[in-house]
C-alpha cells in the first residue's frame, strides 16, 4: 500500500473512532406522535367518550398545541383494545397509549418498558345485561349461563371480583370472549344469555334490546374500572417537551371536563363517538364529574393498580408479580397543574376511594 493511500485510511478510522468516542447530542423532537386508544370509536373523524381524552380528541387541542412546531398528530383505535395496544406498543408503532389498568399491568408484566403519566376516566362503571324477555333477573342467576366477557381488558377483571362477590367464579358460567360489537350482536340475536360491558349498552337497552341486571354505580368504588395514559420510555427519555405538553393539554381538558357547568356540553362532545347523549347522562346518574374525570395519581389510583397486579398474579393473568413503584411518572402531571395553577382543584381520595379530609370538591368551589 502506497504511504498516501494508508495515512488517508488511517485518518478516516481515527474519524470513526472519535465519532464513535464522543457524546450523543440533543435527541431531535420526533416529526409525529402517535397515541393508540384501546376502543374501536366512532364518529367521524373517528372519537371517543367517557374520558378527558376523548375531550382532546374531539376538540383536536393536540394538533393545535403542536401546530407550530410542525409535528403531525396521530391517533389509531384499535377494536382489540387493550391486548391490541400493548402489541402496538411492543412493536413501536405507538408512542403514547391510552387504556385500562388489567391491559396495562399485563404489558409491564410482558416487559413492556412504559411510564403512566396521567389518570384519564377513573370510577368507570361496570354491567351485566341480558335480553329484555329474559328470566335472568340478578347476577346470581347467571350460573351455567353463556355470559359475554371481554377478556384482557380492565372490565374482564372487576368482572371476576363482582361474581366473587356473589358466590360466584368464572368457572360458574360459560364464557365467552367477544369485543363490545360482537357481545351486542351476540346478545340481540340471543347467541349469549348475557354479558359484562360498559356505558355502550345503555344504547342498546334504549332501543328496548337489553336489560341492566347488575351495576356497579354507587357500590365499592373497588369495582370500577381505571385507565389512564402512558408513554413509552424510550419516547419519553428523547422527547421531555413533548411528553410534557402532551400532559398539559390533558389536564386542560381534564378541567374543562370536570366543571360541572360543562355537563351537558361533555356529554354532547362526547356523543360525537356514536355514543347517545342519553347513554352519558345515565352513566354518569349522580356522579360528581370532577371525581370521574381527575387527573390525579392519588393512593386510590396507585392502591387499584396494586390491587389489579395481585388479583391478575391471583388469576394467572400474569405470569409473575410486577412492581407500580416507579411506574407512576407524576413529574410531568405535577408541573402541568402547576403551570396551569390547578395544585388544588381536584380532591385527592385515599385507598379506599375516599375523600381525603380537609379537601373540598372541586364542584364547590
């Protein structure tokens, strides 16, 4: 080799190696966020209800916050719900996800590497429905029936302790595994004698196709259901503004949702999914709307997660016992109620779901 040619080459690997040696440089602002929602939705463009987040949704209050900035918002629903999601997260094609708490704990337990940031529709309730001529009257009386559950969601999950509670397992009924569209059609055309479910089948029961014979309104607020937002880790380590003004605006919307003067707007927002208003009004029947729709990681959020891990473990939804402790990521949460001068807006509750002396409503302030 000519003395030219090896002290050029000899330079470009010294390049290398320098380049490779010295520090990494600011991460650069990803171009597009992606949020994946653990329902179908509905509506177009495609919404959801129930939850502070369905208010930025519907109201495109991200795409706005990040106009300037020339970053595209994504939003992707996924008919699988939460199962679907943690695979969508597994697979980084989402960088945020908003679902329940059983899906949730299932990808930490999986090693999915995710940080929850933001309580977003807490104290969902829970139901059992039957056909409107059906002799079944009670939860008790479902025993050896063909029942509808939804599993690998968090109403799979509160739906095994509410049979608990009434002398029951899930070995004591036959079930079936259908997703909310496939559980109204199964029900209507009497293909299941019943089945748990959510606000959706308030519509079907208007329409004089379904009964409500159990619900968890107004009972142990331990047999509701939690979702919340997350990020994925990597996301959140290379792009902090932007995890923080994701928050931001779901805190805004989060007040916005729980100012009771708001009601009847919230519900007509949130009928833009395809869900009747009428089905808003009667999941929500005397409920304080700033403790459904709080943003707060208080010990009732931490103490419920703690208590899916160990019901899921108990189950063998999970194959081995995971952690919340560091789960909770409240610095961007913190910061958003600060900034937005709402420290004190929200009534904390402690483990048991009550409210925590000394606190007053935000609805009577």
């Amino acid at each position: 080799m000519k003395p030219l040619q090896f002290l050029r080459r000899s330079l470009a690997a010294l390049a290398l190696l320098a380049a490779a040696a010295a520090p990494a440089g600011p991460a650069r602002a990803a171009d597009i966020i992606r949020i994946g929602v653990a329902t179908a939705g509905g509506g177009d463009p495609i919404t959801w209800g129930g939850s502070p987040g369905g208010v930025v949704r519907a109201n495109n209050w991200l795409e706005q916050a990040f106009a300037a900035d020339g970053v595209k918002v994504e939003w992707l629903f996924f008919k699988g719900a939460g199962p679907a999601v943690n695979e969508a997260l597994s697979n980084k094609q989402i960088d945020f996800a908003y679902q329940g708490d059983l899906p949730q704990v299932v990808g930490r337990a999986n090693g999915l590497k995710t940080k929850l940031l933001v309580a977003s529709g807490v104290r969902n309730n829970l139901y059992l429905v039957a056909p409107v001529a059906s002799p079944l009257s009670s939860i008790k009386d479902i025993r050896d029936h063909k029942v509808s559950i939804f599993r690998g969601t968090n109403g799979h999950l509160v739906a095994i302790n509410v049979l608990a509670a009434h002398g029951l397992s899930e070995r004591d009924i036959k079930g079936v595994n259908l997703d909310a569209g496939s559980a109204q059609a199964a029900l209507v055309s009497n293909g299941v004698d019943a089945a748990f479910g959510g606000y959706e089948w308030f519509k079907v029961r208007d329409q004089g196709l379904a009964k409500v014979i159990y619900s968890t309104q107004g009972q142990d607020p331990a047999y509701t259901r939690q979702a919340s937002l997350l990020v994925r880790e990597e996301f959140e380590r290379d792009n902090p503004a932007q995890v923080q003004k994701v928050v931001d605006v779901f805190v805004r919307a989060s007040r916005w949702a729980s100012d009771e003067a708001n009601r009847d707007a919230l519900f007509k927002l949130w009928e833009k999914s395809g869900v009747p208003y009428a089905s808003w009004a009667a999941e929500f029947d005397k409920q304080d709307l700033a403790a459904r729709n709080s943003p707060l990681i208080d010990d009732f959020i931490i103490a419920r997660y703690k208590a899916v891990v160990a019901d899921a473990l108990k189950l063998k939804l999970i194959r081995r016992e995971v952690s919340v402790d560091g789960w909770f990521d409240d610095r961007y949460l913190k910061q958003a109620l600060r900034t937005q001068g709402l420290e004190h807006y929200w009534t904390r509750h402690d483990a048991a779901g009550k409210a925590v002396a000394g606190e007053r409503q935000a609805s009577a302030r």
